[in-house]
C-alpha cells in the first residue's frame, strides 16, 4: 500500500507544484519544504488531495512537517490513518 500511496503523492507534486515535470521530484526522504517544492499555501493543497485521495480527515494538528514534509513521511502518515480508519 505504501507504494501505492507514494507514486500518487509524487505524481500530485509533479502535476501540481512542478509543472508536469515528473523527472524534478526529489527523493522520497527529501524535504519538500527545503527544497522550495511546498510552501503553506502548497500545503493546505496537498492536505486537500490526501483527504479526497485517500478519504481520510487531516486535522490542524496533524499540519505538521513530520507528518507533510517529505514523500515518506506522507506515505507514513496515510498509512497510519488509514490504519486507525480500518480499527
């Protein structure tokens, strides 16, 4: 599943921060926040996709880069809610 969940978040950023370009997409353990990829704007975007994407509900509390800051720890973060959403 984590797999899956990655190459949705990475072809999001790809359409929707970089122009299409699939090939400037960091690696999954890379900071999008460093690398200029996302900002907060960008991120209330890329909240919106994971809730509509992944029928999840992410709270204020969850906004934090630990949980949004690279392709893995987006991948983590689905992951767990998802699980918790299955419980």
């Amino acid at each position: 599943m984590s797999e899956t969940i990655s190459t949705a978040v990475r072809n999001f950023i790809a359409e929707t921060f970089l122009f299409g370009d699939a090939a400037s997409v960091p690696a999954d353990d890379a900071s999008l926040i460093d690398n200029g990829i996302i900002d907060s704007t960008a991120v209330l975007e890329l909240v919106g996709f994971i809730e509509e994407q992944f029928k999840i509900t992410v709270g204020d509390a969850d906004i934090v880069p630990a949980n949004l800051d690279s392709i893995a720890s987006i991948s983590a973060f689905v992951q767990s809610k998802v699980k918790t959403l299955a419980s």
